[in-house]
C-alpha cells in the first residue's frame, strides 16, 4: 500500500485505512459514521449536497437580446425527468418552462442544449430526445395540433413542428420537446407523452429548459438545484420500486 492515498487495507478481520503519514486509522473510528450513512434519509442528503454543487457550477442564466429574458438549460440525466416534475422545479425557481415565440428565439433555446448530454435516442435510434419545452395541451378535444397552449401563458402563436409530428402517438402525446429528425439533435419539435417511459420503457428526457421574465435571484436557482435533485431521487427510487414489482 502507498501511504497518502488513503487505500483500504484488510489485516485479518480488521478493516484499516493508510493516512497520508503512513499511520492507520481503524475503522472502529470510522464505524458511527458508517452506520449514519447507511440512513437512506442521510444518503439522500449527502447525495443532495454534492449534486447542488454539481447543478450550481451548471448553473449560468443566459439574457436573450430578443426579449430580455432569462434562460437556462437544466440538466438532469439518469432516467430521466417528466415534463409535470420539470415544471414544478421551474415554478419553484420563479420561472417557467421556455415558451417560444419566433426562429430566432428558437435558435437561442437550441444553442443552450446543443450538448449531446441533453439528449437520448428513441427506443429504435432513429430520433432524438431533447429537452423539455414549456408548450402542452389544455385538453385533447382537438387532436393532434389542437389546444396547444404555454406554460407561461403566451398566446401559441409560432410552432416548429418536426416532418409529421404532432402525431399524439398512442393517443398519449400532449408536451412538447426539441427533436432531433433522424439525428441526435435538432431544432424542431415533437409531442411526446409527460412520461416517455409510460409507452417506450427506453425512453426518457434528460433536462429541460427554464425561462424567467426578469434575472432570477441566486437563491431562486439554489432552490431549483435543489428541486432538481430530489425530483431525480424522487424519480430513481420510483424506477427501483418499479423493478422490484417486475
Ligand atoms: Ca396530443
Ligand atoms: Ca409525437
């Protein structure tokens, strides 16, 4: 064992740990704070800890000169985030899911989340998954390109539609995300249904895009690290209790 680097070491039945001055430090020590971890309430906490800091070094608000407001690209990756779990992490921030009312407007959202990371391929590789967007449908009373309508509230006015899509696929299609047609990544827009993986078990969306009227407060995007890290908790322990149930 090299001293320094902290490598664990097993001498008979007892665990040790080499310091960095070569000197061993029993786990006898280390035993209370073991047992403290393995509360699954402490494990989410730390788990919380390091990912805020993790979002917040993300963290960076954009202005558009467009018009003035505020946007970022939250990324959450592991299975993935629903598009009801994304709002709410945005409205507890003071913003709103990305409405989006012209090309331009449309290019700058895109730039934030062109970043292979912000996106997953459908269940047959043919698509691209992309971020969620703030647009849904109020009821499905006129499907599939009817009663469309923003988070925000803004009057749906422009629309970026990928080659035969709003499809409302198994009738369950009624949020909006960027699409990648025949690629990765794009900048044109699909309907998908609030949880993807509902109808497609490989499928998912990794972030979302929120939008803000005015700079958001510092403490509005701490509080938005920590929304998106207990949404993923949230979401990771129900795919772990779904699997148990298969
Ligand atoms: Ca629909
Ligand atoms: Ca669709």
């Amino acid at each position: 064992m090299i001293p320094g680097n902290n490598q664990y070491s097993v001498t008979g039945s007892a665990q040790k740990i080499c310091t960095a001055n070569g000197s061993f430090v029993s786990t006898r020590v280390l035993a209370p704070i073991w047992r403290l971890a393995k509360n699954r309430l402490t494990l989410v906490l730390i788990y919380a800890v390091a990912s805020i800091w993790e979002t917040k070094a993300d963290t960076t608000p954009v202005q558009w000169v467009g018009n003035g407001h505020w946007y970022e690209a939250v990324f959450v990756g592991g299975s993935g985030i629903s598009w009801s779990e994304a709002r709410t992490a945005a409205h507890y921030s003071g913003g709103y899911l990305a409405s989006i009312a012209s090309p331009d407007e449309n290019a700058f959202v895109y730039s934030l989340v062109s970043d292979p990371k912000f996106w997953k391929l459908n269940w047959n590789s043919e698509f691209g998954l992309g971020p969620w967007l703030g647009g849904y449908q109020s009821d499905k009373l006129a499907e599939p390109d009817g009663h469309w309508t923003w988070d925000s509230g803004e009057a749906w006015d422009y629309t970026n539609w990928a080659p035969v899509e709003p499809n409302n696929l198994y009738s369950a299609e009624d949020h909006l995300h960027l699409f990648g047609y025949y690629a990765l990544m794009g900048t044109q827009w699909n309907d998908l249904a609030a949880v993807p993986q509902v109808y497609q078990s490989e499928e998912a969306i990794m972030g979302y895009v929120v939008e803000w009227n005015q700079v958001p407060e510092p403490s509005s995007l701490t509080f938005l690290g920590i929304s998106v890290v207990f949404l993923s908790a949230h979401i990771r322990q129900r795919h772990k209790n779904k699997k148990q149930k298969v």
